[in-house]
C-alpha cells in the first residue's frame, strides 16, 4: 500500500473582515500543526491547499496544491510553453519562481507517532513530486513517476508481471530495451514475444492467454517505423492487456499516447525532456489508480526514483523543451530532404518525408515526425566515413540534445543486439542515425554534404 503523503494537516485562517473582489484572498494564510514552531506561510493569492491527513495515495486529486483559480466554464486549454512557465507557481508558497531542491535524504516529523507529508527522499521529495506533476499533466496521465534512467523505468514496469505472464515487444526499438526484454527479463519467467508492431496482422496473432503487456515505439528506434497506437489499444483492451509506448523520440510535445489509447507512456527524459546531456532520467505516466498505486510501490521499494538535484535539472530543461523540439524538427525536416536527394544516400527513414510508408498514420496521431532520422548509405565504408568526418555532429549515443548527435546504431546504442537477429530484422551495420540539435541548419546540412561527397566510392 501507499504510504506517501502529498501534504501537510494545517488549517486554514481566514483574516478578513470585509471581503471584496479586490481583496478576498489578501489574508488566505496557512499554520503547521499547533505543535510545529515554524511561522505562518502565506499561501500564493488565488490558491487553497487541498489538505489531507490521509497519508493513502489518492491518485484522481492534485498533488500538492489545488488552484481554484481555473475557471470550470473555460474549455480554452493554454498552449505546452504557457503550462511549464506557469505551473511551478502553483507550489511554493514564498513564490519563489523556481522551484527550490530539496537537497535532503530526510525529513523531521512533528513527533514519534505523527508523520509529516515526507519522511525519507526515496519515498517522495517535493521537488521530485513537483516534477511529477508536472510531467503528468503534459502527458494528460493521472500520475508520473521519475526514475534514475530510462532504463531503471522500463524495468520498473517490467516488475508488475510475474512467471507465466507474456509481454508482446516491438522488434525495432531502442538498444538497451531490446537487452532487458531479451536477456533480463525472461529470467523472472515471463515470455517475451517479439513483433513487428507495425503489421497489425501480426500482432494480433501474437496476443494469447497469458499476454499482460504489449510494449512498443512509434516511431521506432533506430529505423523510425510507425505503429498504430490506437488500433493496437483497441486490441489489447478487447483481451484484457496494457500497452507500453516508448515516447521518448517524440515528447510530450509531440505525441501524447494515453490520448491514443495507451495506458503506460514512458520516455527517457535524459532525451528531450532534459534537452542538454547533461542528465540521466526515466519517467512513466500512466492512467488508472491500480497502476498508479503500483507504479508507485515500486518505483519506493526498489529505490529507484530520481535524485532531488536531478529533478531540478528536468524542471529546468522542460522550461525550454517546446521551443527546442520546433527547431530541432524543422531543422531536421530540411535535412532529411537533402538527404533524400543526395546521389550517395539509398534510403532515408523519416516519417516527415513524402514517401514514408507510415507519414499519414504518423501525422494522424503525432503533430510532427520529430528530430531524429536515419539513413543508408549501401556502403559501411562510407557510413563510418560520413560519421566520423563531420565537423559539426558529435559522435555518441542518444538523441535529443540542443546538440546534434551522430551514430551507427550497429556498432554503439544497438551492439548488444546479434548480428543474426540484427539483420533479420533489417538493421544494417550501414545504417546512421542523427538526432539535429539547435545549430544553424545550414551549416549541418553542409557538414554531411563535405562528408558524403568525400566519402570512399
């Protein structure tokens, strides 16, 4: 069971003695318990605090502050930018702009036998549960957890099932995803089936009675395949069986999966969400109290949640994301279309370009193809050429940095794949993958072009 609370008991004061509309919250404040010494905190005009002894998670109410600011009339929904630049207000109550690091691994309670709304920074941190809330309202999920790594959050999920369970996971995605579900997980006795999510047919011949979970991306990684979300939803739900979508290429910015049917979403926030390289983090958001109750039993017995200084970095990355995601897509658009058309490229994978077997049902279900692609050059040669002779693209794994990246899946984020299985499903040791950053798209477009044409014949 839960055991973490979301706020603090305290009563409310109400030090009015004439209310108008210009001053009904001039003397709104707030006191700690009557044996807390602290002093009495104001609480941010035009708030309350939806106050709870319960330490029981309650998944459908707020996390820490309610605003009863929103108009209930209003259907206008404010745009991604507008939602991360005001939100951080709702929950400091000395106003601070930016949330302040709770950089502590305990907390004081009020006596032995009364706990406070946190005990230890495993179990919840206020930083931590700011950024939740966060990620879960741009995620339109009921609840968001963070973890250490993307990974550490796929392994979590991959804890709600048990021997004899299926899992049915996509045969094109990230690397180290493939690793757990082919090496770790089947230690636990679940049975992973692999499938090309992208042929309906197949999947749905793959589901029986033991299937709990299907597990996917969209677009996929590294050759950025297209899955019907949806239509996978609809499937599953008709047999009783979630659905996983890995996020990660996409964004809040650009996909929001549970809209589409799904009830797990999950992104490697170390991607977009943090946006600089200069963090490792996971998050899953889900719909529905039994999984949020569970996601969150987790996430506090393994010990896995993210750090306070790390969510910080998230809070403050998440305030630029919209912006950098337009740029880096736009720029990335522009340059899969010189790819497509330069003489010593075959094939360019890029659900934004025309000829994308996938372009209308991604478009259908995503507002953009994104800022990763990948391409063939027909030559290993002249891959690892391109890769290592741009100046302007560093060489590493990962993708959604203000930085462009450049990789040979083959030989770095997808090497723990066997070349036999690698090639069944069509990854060639060919194939480079580029994830644009903010640079200016002209000088990347001439940094593949001196790299191409100076390549080996």
């Amino acid at each position: 069971m839960f055991s973490r609370p979301f706020v603090t008991p305290v009563t409310i004061d109400l030090q009015v003695k004439s209310i108008t509309a210009g001053n009904m919250w001039e003397g709104l404040g707030f006191y700690k318990p009557a044996n807390s010494k602290s002093n009495q905190m104001i609480c941010s005009k035009g708030f309350r605090l939806n106050c709870s002894i319960d330490r029981e998670m309650i998944v459908i109410t707020k996390a820490l502050v309610d605003s009863i600011a929103e108009r209930s009339s209003e259907t206008y929904e404010p745009g991604l930018s507008t939602v991360v630049m005001n939100f951080e207000n709702e929950f400091d109550p000395y106003e601070a702009v930016s949330t302040p690091i709770y950089q502590t691994a305990t907390f004081k309670q009020p006596s032995a036998t009364v706990n406070g709304p946190y005990d230890y920074t495993r179990s919840g941190n206020p930083t931590r549960d700011a950024l939740e809330r966060l990620l879960a309202k741009l995620d339109k999920a009921d609840r968001a957890f963070c973890f250490g790594s993307g990974m550490a959050a796929l392994s979590a999920v991959s804890q709600l099932f048990e021997n004899g369970d299926e899992i049915i996971a996509g045969d094109d995605i990230y690397g180290g995803s493939d690793r757990l579900l082919s090496s770790v997980i089947p230690r636990t006795g679940v049975v992973v089936k692999r499938v090309n999510t992208s042929d309906l047919e197949e999947v749905a011949s793959a589901f029986g009675p033991a299937t709990k979970l299907v597990w996917l991306e969209s677009p996929t990684n590294p050759r950025l395949q297209i899955s019907d979300i949806g239509k996978i939803a609809e499937m599953a739900h008709a047999r009783g069986v979630l659905v996983l979508v890995d996020n990660s290429i996409m964004s809040p910015v650009l996909c929001q999966p549970l809209e589409l049917g799904a009830d797990i979403v999950m992104h490697s926030a170390t991607k977009f969400i943090g946006g600089h390289s200069y963090i490792m983090a996971g998050v899953i958001a889900v719909k529905g109290e039994r999984l949020a109750k569970e996601m969150y039993f987790l996430q506090n017995a393994v010990g896995s949640g993210l750090a306070p200084f790390d969510c910080w970095l998230c809070l403050q990355g998440i305030k630029t994301m919209e912006l950098r995601v337009e740029k880096q897509q736009k720029s990335a658009q522009k340059i899969a279309e010189f790819l497509a058309f330069h003489p010593r490229v075959k094939k360019v994978n890029y659900a934004g370009l025309p000829g994308h077997p996938g372009r209308d049902l991604h478009y259908s279900q995503a507002k953009g193809a994104g800022s990763v692609l990948s391409f063939l050059t027909g030559s290993l040669a002249l891959s690892k050429h391109v890769v290592e002779s741009t100046k302007y693209f560093s060489i590493t794994v990962s993708f959604g940095s203000v930085k462009s990246l450049i990789s040979m899946p083959c030989f770095m984020s997808h090497a723990s794949i066997p070349v036999a299985v690698r090639e069944a499903r069509g990854l060639t040791e060919d194939l480079v993958r580029i994830s644009v950053g903010i640079e200016n798209v002209d000088d990347l477009i001439a940094d593949l072009d001196q790299a191409l044409s100076s390549g080996p014949l």
